[in-house]
C-alpha cells in the first residue's frame, strides 16, 4: 500500500492523513473484492522495517490498524469477512496485540473474504520462523529433516492454510518487493502500478484483474 505519505505531503497534510485515506481505500477494496473473483486479500500494513519511522508515526499507523478494523467489525462479520494478523506479535504493543485477538477471534468463522493483514511482517522473517518452528519439531522429536518438503515447511508459515498469491500489486510506482510474501510469491503475476494508494480504487483493482487474466501463466511449463 505504498504512497500514502507522499499523498498527504503533496496536499499539505501529515503523513497520517495519508494512512488514514490509506486505510479508508482498504475498506472500499474489501468491500469490493469478492465481487471481483478475489477470495483472500493480503495487505503490507506494516513491514519490520518500518519501526525505523518516527515514533509518532509507527504509533499511528499501529493504531489506526486498531481503531479502523475494530470499527468496521460489524461490517465485517455482515460481510463474512475472515480477518487473520500474519506478522511478529510478540514485539506489538500489548493493546494492539489484544486488539489483534478480538479481530480475529470475532471474525474467525467468517467464510467469505480471507483478508490477511501483514503487521509487523518480513518475508524474511516469516521463513526463519517457520525454519525455527521445524527444528523445533525436530529437536523434540516431532518431525525428523527427511520429512521437510514444501508444504509441511508451509505449515509452519504465518500464511499457512492459505493459496499462494496470484497476483501482487505495488502501488506508488516502486518497482520492488520490499520484503513482502517472500515464499508465497513464487508464480505470482506482478502489477506495479504508478497510482498512490490512497488513489487506488475498486475499478483500478478490476482492471488488474482483467490485465492478470490475458497473462500466459506457466509455472515453468513450456
Ligand atoms: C506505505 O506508504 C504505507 C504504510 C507503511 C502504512 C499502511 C497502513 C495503513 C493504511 C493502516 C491501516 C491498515 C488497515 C489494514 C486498515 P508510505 O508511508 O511508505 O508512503 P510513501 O512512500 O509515499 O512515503
């Protein structure tokens, strides 16, 4: 979701301003996805590299998390939506890990829309804690090394249960990962577009979709 700050700064307004159109995008998304053929919709809202932003602004976007998805719990379970933290909890605030617990827990028999938000996330991170989990396993004797293949390491991910990703989208005209979804994105179709994200809309999600669905996709097939 790159591009808020910049969104805010080119009208005059604090970056947070930015993520709080940032965020009021995510909602018109999730409202519209499904509608558009998407199942599970996973958004970068906060990287373990962003902790090297000011405090007031790694404040903010924390709680904003908090406070927006806590006020569209209703909705949410009106839509059916299943909320799901991937990402290191155990360096968040406490309240917003506590938060993170009633999102989920409220939202957990929801079998519409898979909305993943990565917080606190590194794709990086995420494989050494699966890498960590397994020898964990094997230290216990619970697993043993023959037995790691692709996906019994891809239960031990925090995306784990869920399709890899078709498509990842970039917004804010970087042409780069950033550290996102590292393992799940081996066969997905990239979009980066030039759009910030508080500009992105439903009808410029759905023309990625149509662009994803003329792509020749062949997993490595001739
Ligand atoms: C990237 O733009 C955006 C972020 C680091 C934060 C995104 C977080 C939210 C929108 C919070 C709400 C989340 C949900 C799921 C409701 P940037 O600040 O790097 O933009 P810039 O490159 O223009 O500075």
């Amino acid at each position: 979701m790159d591009g808020n700050g910049r969104w805010a700064v080119n009208r005059g307004l604090p970056r947070i301003a930015g993520h709080r159109q940032g965020a009021q995008v995510v909602h018109d998304i999730v409202a519209t996805a499904p509608a558009a053929g998407v199942s599970a919709l996973t958004v970068f809202a906060f990287s373990t590299e962003n902790w090297k932003r000011s405090a007031d602004e790694v404040g903010s976007i924390l709680h904003l998390f908090v406070t927006t998805v806590t006020k569209w719990l209703p909705d949410l379970v009106t839509q059916r939506v299943r909320v799901r933290v991937i990402g290191e909890r155990s360096s968040l605030p406490p309240d917003v890990r506590t938060a993170v617990r009633v999102i989920e827990t409220q939202t957990e028999s929801g079998d519409g829309l898979h909305l993943n938000v990565a917080l606190n996330y590194g794709g990086r991170a995420e494989i050494v804690h699966a890498a960590r989990e397994f020898a964990t396993a094997c230290a216990a004797g619970r697993a043993t090394p023959e037995s790691l293949t692709e996906s019994t390491f891809e239960s031990n991910l925090w995306l784990r249960g869920e399709k890899s990703p078709d498509i990842v989208i970039r917004t804010g005209g970087e042409s780069r990962v950033s550290n996102f979804l590292l393992w799940e994105m081996a066969y997905a179709e990239f979009f980066f577009l030039d759009v910030l994200w508080p500009d992105f809309t439903p009808d410029a999600l759905n023309d990625v979709i149509r662009m994803f669905r003329k792509r020749n996709r062949r997993f490595g097939g001739a």
